[in-house]
C-alpha cells in the first residue's frame, strides 16, 4: 500500500468515527468555506482566533436590517417592541445554552475582554483590596491577565499563578496551595486558547468554593467546543464571546450568579443603565440592564441568538465528538513527523494544536501553510507569560471547529512537509 | 524629489524578476533572496533591542550607517522569507542621500508587486520603508545638531 492510500484509509476510518455528524452539509452551511486562497481551496484553521458565520447567523443579521430595525428598549412603536422582544429574547437563548437560573444572569458585551474587564473593575473595585489575591492559571489569554494586573497596580491586589507540566496540564496540587486565606478571586481559562488544554473546571470551582472564594472562568474557547452547564460548574462568572461560536463580532456575554451580580456596582454610566436620573441624584436599574450602558449591539445579539440556535440544533455533543475525532487524527499526523515539536498534550483537549518546525521559523511555516491554503495563526497568540513559560518566541497554531475534516488535516500535513522541503 | 534611475538598479532588478513570476514562484523567489542574505554575515551584536524594529511577526534588526552622504542599511530577521523581503528594501534602498530616501513612496514598495504573498508582508515592508526613513532623518538630525553645536 503506498502512503497515499494508507493516508486515504485511516482518514476513511476517522471519516467513519464521524457517522451521524454529517460534516459535508455542515460545510455547505458556511459560504465562506467554498471559496478559494492562493488558488487552493481554503482550509479554515483559525477558528480559536475568530469562527467562520454559518448562512443562518449572516441571513439573519441581514433580515434584521432590511426589515426589522430600529432602537430597543425605548421605542412607542410597533418595530421597538418587537425588536426589543426579539433582543431580549436572545438573552433567554444564551442564558438555556449554559444553563443559567434566569436571564437576568446574562449581562451582554462586547467580547469577553470587556466581560472580564467588567467584573474587575466593578466587583473587584467593590470586594478586593490592597493585598487580597487573585489566582490565574499559567496559561491564560493576555484578558484574563492584564485587567487584573491594571487592578494590581491600581488597588495593590496580588496576582498568583497557578502552574501547569510540560504538557500543559494544571498542577492541581499547587492550585490548591494558592487557595490561601488571602485569596479572594480565582479567574481562569476553561480552556486554553494556544494549548487546547481543557482544566477540571468543576473541580477547580469546588477547590476555591470550599475556602469560600468565588471563580470566574473564560470559556472564550471551552463553550465552542462542548456543552457548558454553568450552575453545573458553580461558576460564579462565566465569560465567552460571539465571534468564536460562529456568532458576529462585537458581543460578548458575562454570565454572573443573580446574588453577585446585585452586590455589585455599575461599570460604565450612560442611557439604558438608569432607573431615575436628575441633576442631584442617579438610580441605576436592576442587573443585567445595570451593566449595559448606551445601544447595546443589537444586530449582534441577532446573529449570536441565530448562531447558538444553529449550534444548539447539530448539538454540541455531536460537535465534541466529531472535533475529538479530528484531533486525534490531528495528534496522529502532527505526532509522525520528526520534526514538529508539538506543545499541548493534555488528556483533556481541544482540537487546538500548537507546533513549531524544527530548525524553521513558525512564520516560515505558517507562510507555506497560507500558501496552500490553509489559515493559521502564527506568534504568541495573546499569550506572551505562555510563550515564556514554553522557552519559545512563538508558535504555528491550527484551531479546529466543527467544520473541518480529516482530509484538510491531510492538506495541513502535506503543507509542512513541503515547508520542510523549503526551508529545512 | 525624483531619485536618480541609476540609483535605483537593485529595485528595478526585483521588480522586473518579481514581473516575470507567477505567484508560486515568487513565495519561492523570495526564499531564496532569504537564503542568500543568511551567507552575508550580519553583526551579530546588532541583533539587540536598540536594532530591532518593533510591530513584526518575526524579529528584523535593521543596522544603519552614513557612508559619504549616502545611507547604507543591511537588515536581518529569524524568519527566511522576512530575511528575503528585508533584504529587498536594504538592497533596494540603500545608497540614497536623506531626501532621495524621503522620497521613496509606499507606491514604489507596492511597484515589488509582493501584495499577493498576503497584506501582512505587505504592511511589514511599508513599516520597513517608514523605519528606514526614520533612520535617515534621525541620523540628519543628528548631524544638524553637530553642525549647529560647532
């Protein structure tokens, strides 16, 4: 058998693991998928950085501007109020999709960057100070690390890091040992934006509960690639964004449990906020309202409603399980080729795989990548303490999503070993 | 200010080599030009921060001297292909006095016709030229304040 057909088999074979998740019609879906880079049918590898949008989420953006657009909240009109119920109902969809007590529970913003700056500079102005910690994990995104350091420097709270291994594992034990009586806030990725690595969030949230600390977690990456059930987790915030479950860009949501969420202070002043304004004296409305100052971004809240339909339609069990085909296979190939050093080998992962060539610059290869077609992110994605932590300047990483497939894996494999005939 | 064609050699070179190109072949072009500026030795104590131009995906240092009035730039990357476009714009635009540099414009680095190879690169050589007229007028200022400090 030559190496062609033994690639051909064992795809075929990982193609069979995806019975019942019919990757083909999924891929019709998204327009964006059947055009062509360099000549060369693109092959989308860049979902962690942004998702492509499935027809769903882009007809309904459009239909909301060609037919149903004008402010909510406020209108005495027929459009405000169906557009209003149509918003707010959007919250209601995100708050079934990770299961949270009420809607009330779903503050919408603009990315989760916002989302985490909101929680630091309202409850961590309110309930931290000078000397309290707040504990991240090694391997977090430049989000969840910079608001807490602006807060450092502003309030004098301390950062602590919780370590991972080599393969990008979190050291449990030593999280532990940072859950000190000074401890006040966890905040940490459900899963890490360049490894994949999926961290035992329930257990991390029991650990910190147990000594009576709350926890955020950025689900940025976790909530595309599996069901989220937040009052499973305990989480007591829960941050993603839409742009990356194959939403618009520009909303993000913050999930906070209703009690927190009372306690704390408004994060920007403006219309929407407010429950009475005069001249001596403002009252500000009631969560979620209290935290969404000015229009929010209703054309968003429109297509993240229509992506999380579409998403919650093919079942998010189904896009695990198809994506935990795809790496697998991914592991397989990356792991048959001597000279790919790859980084993120934790048992629970996602279909991100982070690598460097040996001996050729990550953007050497992610170059000969793009000129086969294939979209990669190159660098240090929003992650510089990671990198350091690795010993590297920078990786080639390929983030999968629910509509990739073996065979483009096959076209990533040959794209490196062309790379190394090039640059090797 | 037009800069004098003869000056000019080196770029026109690329630009007629890049012309006759189909897009592969350019990408592989480009790596090879990589390649060969790695056998030109490249100080390696100038590859420190004071050298580094800041704003690439890999690292570039350019070094920068005034030989009898003309600007001289050598340049150096960790990546090959960034090594390769890196030594297009030093080989292209070194020789020049401070206005003849000044008058390089973001037409002429698009007249490389490397737009193909993705906006990125694109964008990095139009930063390389701004870099290296940085460069030029900060050496002339240099030399202002010399002259007015004599």
């Amino acid at each position: 058998m030559t190496d062609l057909a033994q690639d051909l088999a064992r795809a075929a074979k990982h193609h069979n693991l995806e019975a019942g998740f019919d990757v083909e019609r999924i891929r019709q879906d998204f327009p964006i998928l059947s055009r062509e880079v360099h000549g060369k049918p693109l092959v989308y590898f860049d979902s962690g950085a942004s998702a492509q949008k499935p027809r769903a989420v882009i007809d309904a953006m459009v239909e909301v501007m060609e037919n149903e657009y004008t402010n909510v909240h406020r209108g005495a009109h027929y459009l405000s109020q169906t557009l209003t119920d149509r918003y707010e109902g959007v919250r209601e969809t995100i708050a079934r999709f990770i299961n949270a007590g009420s809607e009330n529970e779903i503050v919408i913003t603009r990315n989760t960057t916002e989302a985490i700056n909101l929680v630091a500079a309202t409850y961590g102005r309110k309930f931290l100070s000078k000397g309290d910690g707040v504990v991240i994990s090694d391997m977090e995104h430049h989000a969840n690390i910079v608001p807490w350091q602006m807060l450092r420097d502003e309030i004098g709270i301390e950062l602590k890091i919780a370590p991972i291994d080599d393969r990008g594992v979190l050291d449990l034990d030593a999280y532990g040992d940072l859950l000190d009586q000074n401890t006040k806030l966890v905040a940490m990725t459900h899963c890490s934006n360049v490894l994949g690595t999926v961290v035992p969030a329930a257990e991390i949230v029991r650990m910190a509960h147990d000594r009576g600390i709350p926890v955020l977690l950025d689900g940025s990456q976790a909530v595309v690639h599996s069901k989220v059930d937040v009052q499973a987790l305990d989480a007591d915030f829960y941050v993603f964004t839409g742009h990356k479950l194959y939403g618009p860009t520009a909303i993000g949501v913050l999930y906070g449990k209703a009690e927190l969420l009372a306690q704390m202070p408004p994060y920007q002043g403006g219309g929407d906020m407010i429950a009475t304004v005069t001249y001596d004296k403002t009252t500000y409305a009631e969560p979620p309202y209290r935290f969404e100052a000015g229009t929010p971004p209703i054309i968003e809240a429109i297509g993240l409603g229509a992506a999380i339909d579409y998403v919650s339609a093919i079942g998010m069990d189904a896009i695990q399980t198809h994506e935990s085909a795809l790496l697998a296979y991914g592991m397989e190939r990356l792991g048959e080729m001597p000279d790919i050093k790859l980084f993120g080998t934790a048992p629970e992962k996602a279909a991100i795989f982070s690598f460097i060539q040996e001996g050729i610059h990550p953007f050497d290869t992610a170059a000969t990548l793009d000129r086969a077609g294939v979209a990669t992110r190159v660098g240090q994605h929003c992650a510089e303490p990671l990198m350091a932590r690795l010993g590297v300047d920078g990786t080639v990483r390929a983030s999968l999503a629910m509509y990739n497939t073996t065979a483009e894996i096959d076209v990533m494999i040959a794209a490196l070993e062309r790379a190394r005939a090039l640059f090797g | 200010m037009s800069i004098p064609a003869e000056k000019l050699t080196q770029y026109d070179e690329y630009v007629e080599a890049l012309d006759l190109l189909d897009e592969e072949s350019r990408f592989e072009y480009i790596i090879d030009i990589g390649k060969r500026a790695d056998k030109t030795p490249f100080p390696s104590d100038c590859m420190d921060d004071v050298h580094l131009m800041h704003g690439c995906m890999s690292k570039v240092w350019i070094v920068h001297e005034v030989v009898d009035g003309v600007h001289e730039f050598r340049g150096q990357s960790d990546a090959i292909i960034v090594k390769g476009l890196v030594s297009m714009m030093t080989g292209s635009f070194s020789g020049l006095t401070s206005d003849e540099l000044a008058a390089v414009t973001l037409d002429q680095v698009r007249g490389l016709n490397l737009g193909a190879l993705t906006m990125q690169r694109q964008v990095g050589m139009m930063a390389m030229l701004k870099h290296m007229q940085k460069l030029s007028q900060r050496a002339e200022n240099g030399a202002d304040r010399s002259a007015a400090a004599e």
